[in-house]
C-alpha cells in the first residue's frame, strides 16, 4: 500500500466516517494540533531518563491518540465513544503528586532552566493552542466537555512538570 493516495491533492481530507472537509477546517486544525503536542511529548519523552515521568507521558500520548479518534470522525454521526473521566482523574492525581514535592511559585518562571524543562514549556504552550482550537469546534457534547478538561489538566501538569524537572 503506497502512503500517499493523491485525495487530499486539492486541499480537502477524510473524517472518520468518508465526509470530506477543507484541511483548513476548524477541525482539521484542532486534530492537527493535538498531532503536533503528541510529537513534542515524544521529543520530550525521548529526552526523559526517568522511567516513571517516560511512562506517564507514553500513557499521556496513548490518550491523545483516543482524542484523535474523537475529532477525526464525523461530529454529524452519533458516536459513542469512552468517557475521559477515568483518565482526568488520574492525570489529576498526578499534577498533585508532583505540586506535593515542589516549593511555592514566588516569582514568574522563565523557560530554558535546561532542556527538559524547556520542552515541557513547549509542550504545554502547543496544549494551550489545541485548547483554543477545541472551543472553536462546531459540536458540543460530552466527548467535547471531557476533552476540554483533560486539556486544561494536561497543560497543568506539563507546568509542574517543567518546575520538577528543573
């Protein structure tokens, strides 16, 4: 099977489902962006010796690929897909174990403390803009809802993450 099949040559791209929509689709944008924060977590993954922190953000990007799946598809088709709950919940219980071990913020922090912090910095700012890219989306639902908050929590916890590993 070749990579390329020639069908997005003039500017349009496949939903889940057949629907085509212009690549400049609000929600081609915000599936793109979810695809660029999963690739700077895997530079930043890559740069983590800590096996633990390494785990935690491949479970991380596993999630964002159950988010793909949910923007991808066709919003005008009933979908039942897994509740985030479960995982909003655990990403939660880790911000807290991280917050617990961190000294009060007393000043701004500035990025570039050294690499990794640095790319948490650049990870949680792409968070940010796939954050802004949801609210623009053209549905809402729970999936939305659930989505929107395991957003909010992932970029919490690539902020405490740079504070811990500086």
């Amino acid at each position: 099977m070749k990579i390329y099949t020639k069908t997005g040559d003039k500017g349009d791209t496949s939903l889940i489902g057949g629907k085509r929509i212009r690549k400049n689709d609000t929600q081609v944008e915000a599936y793109g962006t979810l695809d660029e924060l999963n690739a700077q977590l895997g530079l930043l993954r890559a740069n983590i010796s800590d096996k633990s922190t390494n785990e935690d953000i491949f479970i991380i990007q596993k999630i964002l690929f159950e988010i793909g799946v949910i923007l991808s598809s066709d919003f005008s088709k009933k979908e039942n897909f897994s509740s985030l709950d479960e995982k909003i919940f655990w990403l939660e219980k880790k911000i807290d174990e991280i917050q617990n071990q961190l000294p009060p913020i007393k000043e701004f922090i500035v990025p570039g403390e050294n690499i990794n912090s640095a790319l948490c910095h650049v990870c949680r700012t792409v968070c940010r803009r796939f954050e802004r890219r949801l609210t623009g989306l053209p549905f809402n639902s729970e999936n939305l809802s659930e989505i929107l908050i395991f957003t909010n929590r992932l970029s919490d916890y690539l902020f405490v993450l740079s504070r811990n590993i500086s």
